[in-house]
C-alpha cells in the first residue's frame, strides 16, 4: 500500500539537463503513455511509461467516503478515515495513480500524487511531501525542466523499523493550474529501485502539461 510521514534534510540545488530523447538514453522502451483524457491515468500532466508497467487510477476521495460510512459507531468511522487519509494523503497531495513494475519484472512502483491548485513551488511541494514520509532522511534536491515545466527533484532515503534496513526513494513535483503533481518512485529496497530508476527517468524526461 501507500507510503506515510517524516521529516528529511535539505540540500543545494543543482541543475539537471533534459533529454530529448530518453527512451534511447537510457535503454527503455515505451509502453504507451498516461494523464490524458481516455488512459489509465487522468492527470494534469501526461508522460510514457517504460513497457510492461501497468497503470491503475485511485479515486482517493471515493476510497475515503467508503472507508468512513457504513454502521460502524463515530469512533470507528473516524480512525478508519483517519488510517485511509495516512495511506492516500501524504503532505500536500492524494493519491491519483499508481503503475506497478511487477508485470516488467520488478518489484515497486511509480505513484502519482496530485493536489490542489496553490501558490507553492514545486520545490516546496516536494519538501513538504518528504517532510511526511515516515523515517526519510539525507534528502538532496535539484531542479529540472521538461516538456515547459519547471520541476524540483528529490533522492533521499527511508528506514524501516520493521524490516530494519535502509533504502533509496526518489520522486519529482511540478505545479500545474490544475495543482502539483508528485511522482514517486520506491521498491522493495535500493537495488530494486536502482533497476527502476531508468522507467522514473522516461517519465520525467517525457513529462508534458495536459
């Protein structure tokens, strides 16, 4: 399931150059693409997705609503909203989509995180949105630009308590009229994101406004 809180540390930024061409850059191939009106996904933004991974919209307003009603007293209804909020809320932005690797061979995800439209940068978006990430740490930010967007991009990692080990994490934020959009990418540990990172990349170097 979805990801919850933290706090991470800052770091200066540094400017990264686009690629017109990422699908040959980096060895991907395309598998189509999301975020335009009739794909998987509905977003502010559209950008391809490497081959194989399949994409799942979250209707996260609805989730909630479901998890909160039914005959269950108010105290029941308010910490199932409030377990649903932790998994489909995190800073700034819900849940929007989420495109599983499984199917190409992988074990993670890259999920879309949308929100309301705002004065925030994309910078601040991304910070607030590691800030909420349960045991993040060692966060080093830079800056990008792709498709005429403006974008703030985050590496940071994650301890796990339960599993007692450390991994890489990655995302990316733009705003947009329509609000920010955050795209994450984890995995079952560092080496598995590693192995993704190419298909964030596609993502992020394909990345155009709706």
């Amino acid at each position: 399931m979805l990801a919850g809180c933290s706090e991470a540390a800052d770091d200066k930024d540094a400017k990264a150059s686009p690629s017109t061409s990422a699908s040959a850059e980096k060895g991907v191939e395309s598998g189509g693409s999301i975020g335009v009106a009739g794909s998987a996904c509905e977003l502010p933004v559209s950008f391809e997705l490497a081959k194989d991974w399949e994409a799942e919209s979250i209707d996260s307003a609805a989730a909630q609503d479901k998890g909160a009603s039914g005959d269950a007293g108010d105290l029941e209804d308010e910490i199932a909203e409030e377990v649903l909020d932790s998994i489909l809320r995190q800073g700034p932005v819900a849940a929007a989509c989420e495109v599983d690797a499984k199917p190409a061979g992988y074990v993670g995800f890259l999920r879309i995180w949308t929100g309301e439209a705002g004065d925030d940068d994309a910078r601040t978006v991304l910070e607030e949105f590691v800030a909420a990430e349960a045991d993040a740490s060692k966060a080093k930010y830079s800056s990008f630009e792709s498709g005429g967007l403006d974008g703030a991009e985050v590496e940071y990692f994650v301890t796990s308590e339960l599993l007692e080990e450390t991994k890489k994490e990655s995302a990316f934020a733009v705003t947009t009229p329509d609000g920010p959009v955050v795209v994450h990418l984890g995995g079952m540990d560092t080496e598995e994101h590693q192995k993704m990172v190419p298909a964030y990349e596609l993502a992020k170097k394909t990345l155009q406004k709706v």
